[in-house]
C-alpha cells in the first residue's frame, strides 16, 4: 500500500561479524542497544544466545536466542529502537557449532 512506505524508520548502527564455529564467546563492548542477529551460514545446529553482559559471561539478561538449525539469512529483528543494554556491552555465545552471524547494535 502507499501509505506503508511511510511508516519506515531507519536505525543507524553497527554490525559485528561473527564467524561459523567460532568457539570463545564474543563480547561487544559500548552498545547501548541491541537489534537482532542476521545468520551468514546455515545448516549448522549452534543455537547463538545473545545476553545483556559486557564481561563475557553467559549470564544476566537474555536479550535474544535463534532457534537451532535456523536457515541461512535468518534475521532476529527486535522493536525499534531495539533493546536497552544496561550492562555497556552484549555477550553473544560462541561454540564449534554456531553459525556464522551479524550483530547489529548502537
């Protein structure tokens, strides 16, 4: 419909690659927000975790999950303006089996 392309806001923000398999979790450190994970390879079983903790650990507030075994170019999209992160930084799980991912974030 024509009056959709209204209703578009656009977010500036940064992505962070994370590659297929990579085992260490991946701390990002100033985001203030969070907007989802795209999935840049597929057909792996890894379910990536995303948590509002900029030291590292799997623990605090879950700010996201993907489900196992989600297909190629799946996308993650939280509400804009995204998430709050209270921490100052995300956590996004690693491990052998993880796909490879973008991290959006502000």
């Amino acid at each position: 419909m024509a009056g959709d392309r209204d209703n578009v806001t656009l977010v500036a923000c940064q992505v962070t690659p994370i590659a297929a398999g990579n085992v260490p979790n991946t701390v990002i450190t100033g985001a203030r927000n969070y907007y989802g994970i795209k999935l840049s390879s597929g057909g792996v079983v890894g379910a990536p975790t995303v948590f509002d903790n900029n030291a590292g650990a799997l623990a605090g507030t879950q700010l996201d999950s993907i489900a196992t075994l989600a297909v190629l170019g799946f996308f993650s999209p939280l509400p804009v303006p995204g998430l709050a992160v209270l921490t100052g930084g995300i956590t996004v799980s690693g491990g052998a089996t993880m796909p490879g991912m973008l991290v959006y974030w502000s």
